[in-house]
C-alpha cells in the first residue's frame, strides 16, 4: 500500500511567501538623483558667486565704440553699488602724463584707461561696431536708439534691460552672446555675468570729462626719417581729471 506523502508545515510557508515591493528601493533612488541634482546646482551657483570675477570689490570694463570712435568706460564698484560711467573720444589725450587714448586695439586702450583712472581689481575689454550693437540690442527687453546716436547712458541701460533666467548660471546662453557679441575681448563668462547682472543692482553716475579745448587740436609730429604724421587730439583738463578721481574715491 502506498501512503501519500505529507508536505512539512515550513514547505507550506515558503510557497506562501510574497516578493517584496520594489517601491522603497526605487523612490530612495529618487531622492538621492535630486539631493545629487540640487547639490550639483548649488556647487555651480555657490562656485560663480564665489568666483573673482564676481567677488572682486572693483572690475573696469572697457568697450571701444568703432565708428562712434568713442570709449565707453564702466567701472564697477561693488563696494558702493556704483557703477561710474565716463564716455572718452578716442582721440583723448592727458598731456601731464603723456597718456593716449588712440591706441591701436582695447586692450592698448584698457591700459590707457588704468593709468588715467587707477588700477581695478580686473579689467575686461572689446570692441563694437554696429552690426556687434544690433546683436546686444536684440539681447535686450529695453531697446537703444541707432548706432550713430547711441550715448554711455543708453548703451548702459540696454545692457541693464537683458533679463536673464534663474537657470543662466548653468547654461550662460545670453552670457556667451553678449561675449560673442563683442570682438577682440578678453571676457570671461563669469565676467559677462557680473556685467549683466550686478549692473541693475547698482546705482549709475555719469561723470563728465572736460577738455582745454572745444575743437580737436591737430598736431604734426616728425620721425627720425623726416616723416610727418597728423595727429587730432582733444587734451584733456587736469582739475576734470581730478575732480573724476575724487568723485570716484568717495
């Protein structure tokens, strides 16, 4: 005779048992990818805000104007909150110290500029023409009026109207076409930012510069060859110069 045989009680249970849930383990997985995200974003933002371009106390920048044959000189003072705007003509000359301004690309002319105003913690230069104008003016809520008309003012606010989103410092999209916007630049994309966005924040004073003369003089200047070359210049006033330094010491 055959006797069936009996399944033990701990067989029993262990058909029975049911496959644990995954769900714990995939929504831990999530919690960690945005800990990890939200970490990862806040190293960028803290890294820019930290960065020298960001944290020095004062930064120049310096644009050549092509065409305008202007130099629009912004210095920045974090200190303050003032951005001090003072508009140059290229021909510019300070006959004390023997400083031009007519040099022959920004970064010559961003030299010019320290040693007429005094060394920044940074400096950063370009050149615009028009056509660079147009790409800036496009980047800007408040638009600027033509090139030929365009004043230090105006250019200072189209750059203070280019509304960036919370998410530029990961992406720097309007940051790289204002960069690329300008040419024979020496910028950084945390300069460009710190442009753009400490701009707005700041008050804007606009400091005129006075010169001996209304009229360019012109100068005639002869080489060791015999060979003459014109020179236009405009020379500029010492008590304007002065006035300038002490206002922007303040």
């Amino acid at each position: 005779m055959v006797y069936p045989v009996q399944r033990s009680h701990s067989y029993h249970k262990r058909t029975k048992k049911k496959k644990r849930s995954k769900l714990p383990f995939i929504i831990s997985i999530i919690i960690v990818i945005i800990i990890a995200t939200f970490g990862f974003v806040f190293f960028l933002y803290n890294n820019l805000m930290n960065s020298k371009e960001m944290t020095d106390e004062r930064v120049d920048y310096v644009f050549y104007m092509q065409g305008l044959e202007q130099i629009y000189f912004l210095r920045t003072d974090r200190k303050e909150k003032i951005n001090y705007l003072i508009s140059i003509p290229k021909i510019s000359y300070e006959p004390i110290m023997a400083i031009s301004m007519d040099q022959s690309n920004p970064r010559e002319i961003s030299r010019s500029v320290e040693k007429l105003f005094g060394a920044p913690d940074s400096t950063f230069y370009s050149s615009v023409n028009e056509k660079d104008y147009q790409i800036i003016n496009s980047l800007a809520t408040s638009k600027g009026p033509v090139y030929s008309e365009l004043n230090i003012n105006q250019f200072v606010e189209m750059i203070e109207s280019i509304n960036l989103d919370w998410y530029e410092f990961l992406i720097f999209n309007k940051t790289k076409k204002l960069i690329s916007a300008q040419n024979e630049n020496n910028y950084t994309k945390n300069s460009a930012y710190r442009l753009i966005h400490n701009i707005s924040k700041y008050a804007n004073k606009e400091v005129p510069m006075t010169f001996m003369t209304k009229a360019p003089v012109t100068i005639i200047v002869t080489d060791n060859q015999s060979n003459q070359k014109e020179y236009k210049r405009l020379y500029i006033d010492d008590k304007s110069l002065d006035t300038i330094m002490e206002f922007m010491k303040k």
